[in-house]
C-alpha cells in the first residue's frame, strides 16, 4: 500500500466524521471499556439485550479515525444479532485485519473496508478496540484492553 | 569574493557538514514505503553511527571479556577500556570525579536508583517530592512509588501557555517538608530548556536536592553539572547516537557514599559472609552483577563522535532545524503548535485540527516521514493543553531543510485526505 486513501477510505472518513450510534445508553444491560495505552485513547461501549439478542448498541470515546470508524460501524453491524453471531463477526473480523484470515462468508461485506489495516500492525489494535469492549459489554461490565 | 573573506566567515567555518554526517549513518539510505525514509523521532531513539558500531563489534570480537574479574590480560584491558568510558562520561558532563558516574541501563534506571537508594531512607510521612508538569513517565512514577511507601506528598510545578515552568509557583510549592525536586533538563515534548540552575537555588534554599532528568537535553548541548548545580543527573546513551542498555547517573560524591545499595550481587562488595557484608565505595557500589560493557564502550564512542562534530555546530544546525520548523509548520491551516518555550531544543510538538495524530502519523509514514504520534508518556502534559496526544517531529545532527519540506508535503496530504 502506497497510498493513504487506500487506508482511509471514504466510507471510514465519513463514519470518523459522523460517527453512528455515538451516544451514553443510561439504559444499557452492559457495558465495556478499551483502552489503548500506547496512544491513551479510549472509548466505551453499552448495549441492551433482550435474552441472547443484541437489541441496541452505542459507544462514545476518544480515538483516531480508525477506531473510531471501526466501533462506528461496528454497532451497525452487531445490531439485532444474537450474542453468539457478534462473536463469530468478531472473529472473522479479527482474522482479516490481523492477515491470517481474508474475507470470510460470515463476515458482513461492509466490515471489507478495514481489510487495508493488515497492512499496519501497529493499526491493529485500534481497529479491534471497540469489538473488545463488545466483547467485555456482552460479559457485562467487564475492562477490555485489546491485544 | 576572495578565499581570505570565506576563512573569515564564522558560519561557513564552524558549520556542521551535513552531507558528511549523513554519510556516517548508513540508516539513512533505507527506504520506508517507496520513499526514502526520513527520520524525524530521533528524540525516542536516534540512529547510530559507524563509529558507534564498529567500536561496539570491534570490542566485542575481538577484545571482550569480564570486568573486574579476573588476572588474566583480556579481563584487565576490558576493565580499563570500561574505566575509560566512565572516564569519557565523567569529561562530557564536566563530573569533578569519574568515581560520581555510575552507569545504569538507561535514564529511567538512573532516576529509580535515586528514589530508592537516597529518597526512601530520607522520606518521612508528611515530607515532599517535587515534580513539574512536563515530566515524562519516568521521572513521575519512581516518586510516585516511593511517595507512597513512605507517607510523603508529590507535589507539581505548573506549566504557562508557552510550555515554560512557572518559577513563581514552584518557589511558593518548595518548602521546608521538600526533600527532593525532580525536573526533566529538556522536555520530550516541548522541547523546553529548563532553567536549572534557578530551581537548583530554590531547591537548595530549603535543602532539598535536585535531581535532572537529562535524557533529551544529552543530545543537544554540552552539559556541566557543576554549573547546573544540581545533586543528580540521569541520561541514556541512545539519546544521543549511543547504543541501548546503558545510561549513566552522576550524584555528589558525598551523596553517592552516604547511600545504600539498590541492587545486591557481585562486584558491588567488599567482603561477603552470612553474618553480613561490606559494600563497595561507589560506582561499584550501585553495579550489581556484569554491566554493559560492550555498551559503555559505545557509549564512549558515540561521545568522542559529537566532540568531533563539535557542539557549537550541533547547537546551531539544529537551531536552524527547529526554527525553519516551527515558521513552516506555523503556516499550515490546522497547525497549532504545542510548546513556544523562548529557549527550545530538538522537538516541535503539534496538532491538526480534526486528524489524530495516530491518523497523521499513518499518513507521514506512508511517505517515508517517521514521526512519534502519542502522548509521548508525559500524560499529565497532554491533559494540561488539553489534547490525547501530539504529533512529534524530533530533529538530530543527520536531519536537513529538505527533510522538512518532505514532513511539510506530507501533512499537506494528511489535511487533503480528511478533507481539511
């Protein structure tokens, strides 16, 4: 990758612009942290849950325009899945900007456009640390700090 | 114009001839990304020079062995070639001793040796550390620790607008519970030079001691700790074109022979029984266990290497470095500068607006620009202007103009890609 516009793609600009569901949920069942200590940046996640199903999600924080389109587009994609689907999405998601994986089927087609961050380990984190505090929101509570 | 008027030009005759240097740093004909790279973070780590290497290998091939071991002829030339670079260090901070220079593995070890060796046995309940708002995470945290142990305080020296101390307040905050004040010589982010020798009086007015974190202002400017007049002065030899690994600390001697040991092991004794032991005088006394030796060896190289230079041609390459910097970043829409201190070495600091710096620094690295993007571990500044981090172009003997124009295009992009 030569150019930066392959990494900032203009859907990533315009959910670091006009971040979705970027609001407080008081209302929430749970929440979770992240918190990246190389950069200090930091960004909470809350979301209700009707039984094993994601009903509402939302997030507010600081970050750069990666995790911050990243947890942006996150909670539209992980909106009215279960807790189980979230996870598998996670997961894939995971492989693909780490490079160990490409663009599996279970992945929703508009999460592609991170695929560019393979290419920037040290961009790895921030694309994954909303999906970590999902993660720990859905065990309630919990801190996540991203790998 | 005549060859007699070029003699008589000052500058052109003192002036660091930067194609020649850049010639001693093989680093520089990398390529990051399809560009040639352009090293702007020499204030994290800066490159290394042939000399450095070669002294480091050459010694390590060739001539290595044990400090202070043993009989045998390797072991003697090691410990003296060891002594020399103790030697070395000792001349370039204008030590009065080379007994008062202990080496460490760096800066941070330096500043924990001090707050555990001669800050916890002096601490009571109630007494005070006092630390500045610009200080990096190594000169908080080892006060921070042995704050709490002993029940003592911490407390801050504000910083103004400019990015400078505020002596007022920290004459007001010194007082007779002080027992040490601890300042960063050259802030990593601001790039300030502090006036130590004013917070030395103030400290030593109410009796406190006065250690200096000197790890970015090693680089920059020749330093004199008598002149100074601080008690303790930490630093790193990779700050200033030394290998990692080793960093000294020089303290008063009297100081330094009233303190206890911070590590126990070999070569920092006397005798050694069950029923106790005697310790070495210092340095030995604070160098537990096999130094860095082949390290402080190319410590040493890398000292004679800026000698060499010159510092005076140092000093006013990178003056022109930072000030083209600053005039040129200053008129880019979206710029602001973070630290306008009058007397600044080594870093400009700055945001733009509406890109984080993680976001610039991607966008510089994909033009071969390498620049720090973070809080640089001085949180508590980045809290006091308000922003989560900066983006930091750091400069050394090896940079040039036209590096600048390469950091000046790049943030042009930046601000072309979000839409700026």
């Amino acid at each position: 990758m030569t150019s930066p516009s392959e990494l900032y793609q203009s859907v990533i600009l315009d959910h670091n612009r006009a971040p979705r569901n970027f609001r407080l949920m008081p209302e929430a069942s749970g929440h979770g942290q992240g918190y990246n200590p190389l950069c200090g940046d930091q960004l909470t996640v809350w979301l209700k849950q009707d039984g094993d199903r994601i009903t509402d999600v939302s997030f507010q924080g600081s970050g750069c325009a990666i995790s911050k389109a990243a947890a942006s587009m996150m909670t539209t994609v992980v909106k009215g899945k279960t807790r189980a689907e979230a996870a598998a999405i996670f997961d894939s998601y995971h492989r693909m900007v780490t490079g160990l994986g490409g663009l599996a089927d279970d992945l929703p087609p508009k999460l592609a456009i991170f695929a560019g961050v393979r290419e920037f380990p040290a961009r790895v984190k921030c694309a994954t640390l909303a999906w970590h505090a999902l993660k720990a929101a859905m065990q309630e509570g919990g801190k996540a700090g991203g790998r | 114009m005549t060859g007699g008027a070029a003699m008589n030009t000052p500058v052109a005759r003192d002036a660091l001839d930067v194609g020649r240097v850049r010639r001693d740093f093989p680093f520089l004909r990398a390529r990051i990304n399809d560009h040639p790279v352009v090293y702007l973070d020499s204030a994290a780590t800066a490159q290394r020079p042939r000399a450095v290497v070669d002294a480091e290998s050459d010694f390590a091939l060739l001539e290595y062995a044990n400090v202070h071991r043993g009989v045998h002829t390797l072991s003697q030339r090691a410990t003296a070639r060891y002594d020399q670079a103790r030697e070395r260090v000792r001349g370039f901070v204008n030590a009065t001793d080379a007994s008062e220079i202990v080496f460490t593995a760096g800066t941070t070890a330096a500043i924990n040796l001090v707050a555990r060796s001669y800050a916890r046995p002096v601490l009571r309940s109630g007494d005070e550390i006092l630390l500045t708002e610009m200080e990096h995470h190594s000169n908080i945290v080892p006060w921070q620790i042995v704050a709490q142990e002993a029940g003592a305080t911490i407390r801050v020296v504000p910083v103004t607008d400019a990015g400078e101390l505020d002596l007022d307040q920290a004459a007001r905050l010194i007082g007779p519970r002080t027992r040490v004040v601890a300042v960063t010589h050259v802030s990593n982010v601001l790039g300030t030079v502090n006036p130590i020798r004013s917070v030395a009086d103030l400290a030593h007015a109410a009796g406190a001691v006065l250690l200096v974190d000197g790890a970015q202002a090693v680089p920059h400017r020749r330093v004199d700790v008598l002149a100074l007049g601080c008690d303790f002065y930490a630093a790193s030899a990779h700050k200033m074109y030394g290998p990692n690994g080793v960093g000294f600390l020089w303290g008063r001697r009297e100081l330094l022979e009233a303190m206890p040991p911070w590590q126990g092991g070999g070569g920092m004794i006397e005798v050694v029984s069950f029923e106790g032991t005697s310790f070495a005088p210092p340095p030995a006394r604070f160098e537990a266990g096999t130094p860095p030796i082949t390290q402080a060896i190319g410590f040493a190289a890398a000292i004679e290497y800026l000698e060499a230079l010159g510092w005076e041609a140092i000093e006013r390459h990178e003056a022109t470095l930072v000030a083209e910097a600053t005039r040129r970043l200053a008129g880019i829409p979206g710029v602001r500068l973070i630290g306008t201190a009058a007397d600044r070495v080594g870093v400009v600091s700055f945001v733009v607006e509406g890109i984080h710096p993680h976001d610039v620094g991607t966008v510089l690295d994909l033009a071969g620009v390498a620049v720090r993007a973070s809080h640089h571990c001085a949180q508590p500044l980045m809290r006091r202007f308000g922003v989560s981090g900066t983006v930091r172009a750091s400069f050394g003997v090896y940079n040039t103009l036209e590096e600048l124009d390469v950091l000046v295009a790049g943030l042009h992009e930046a601000r072309r890609v979000f839409g700026g």
